[in-house]
C-alpha cells in the first residue's frame, strides 16, 4: 500500500519540526515511517509515536545514527513517548501491519522540514 498523506499523522505542527529535526540531524540517510494509532486513527494525547527506520539502499541492514536518534528523543521536548524500530531488526511478519498505514516523516534524501511543517 502506498504511504497516507502526511497531513493524516496526529501530531502537532511544532512537533512534528522538532520531530524532523532531529531525524535530520541523527539519520539524515533513513526513510522514516510513522505507523500506528497516531496514523491510522484513535490517538489520544498521551499516545506513543511509532516510528520505523529503513536504509534506503538496503532495508535489510540497520540506520547509522539510531542509537543517537533515540538519546536526542530522550533528551527532546516531545511530550510523548517515541517508539523507534529498526525495520531491519523487525520480524517479517510485522512489515505487513505497518505497510497497512504508515505515513512518510521523512524521505531520502528529506523533504524541506519547512515544508513538512505545515501539518497539524
């Protein structure tokens, strides 16, 4: 199934640049997904985010930077749990679930964060 829109991700604006933020400075190579409640419906606000890293040139190998993406989350002003999995690391059976629903944060190479900002 193709990614939603962007504008379907449950999270606010200023959020979702912090978000974006730190993806580009902590796995500027990855294609980050978002799936879950906050996608596909039925987030509240003290929902979890979940994300899922690829490596673009190889899904199968893990994203340089996770392990620093997950510290700079830690350490954010994000007012919510982020849920990092490395789409490597997941049992084939899961990518189903997330190819169901799951909205794009950021491209390779990223999208302009200004204009990704501009969801609510």
């Amino acid at each position: 199934m193709p990614p939603l829109e962007l504008s379907r991700l449950q999270l606010p604006g200023k959020h979702l640049q912090t978000l974006q933020t730190l993806l580009a400075e902590c796995v500027p190579h990855a294609e980050v997904w978002a799936y879950g409640s906050r996608v596909t419906g039925g987030a509240h606000e003290g929902s979890d985010l979940d994300l899922v890293l690829r490596n673009p040139a190889d899904p199968g190998q893990d994203v340089e930077g996770w392990i620093d993406l997950e510290e700079a989350l830690q350490n954010s002003t994000l007012p919510m749990l982020v849920d990092v999995h490395l789409w490597s690391r997941l049992p084939k059976a899961f990518y189903p679930n997330i190819e169901a629903g799951y909205v794009v944060v950021q491209a390779n190479p990223p999208r302009s964060i200004k204009s990704a900002s501009t969801a609510t």
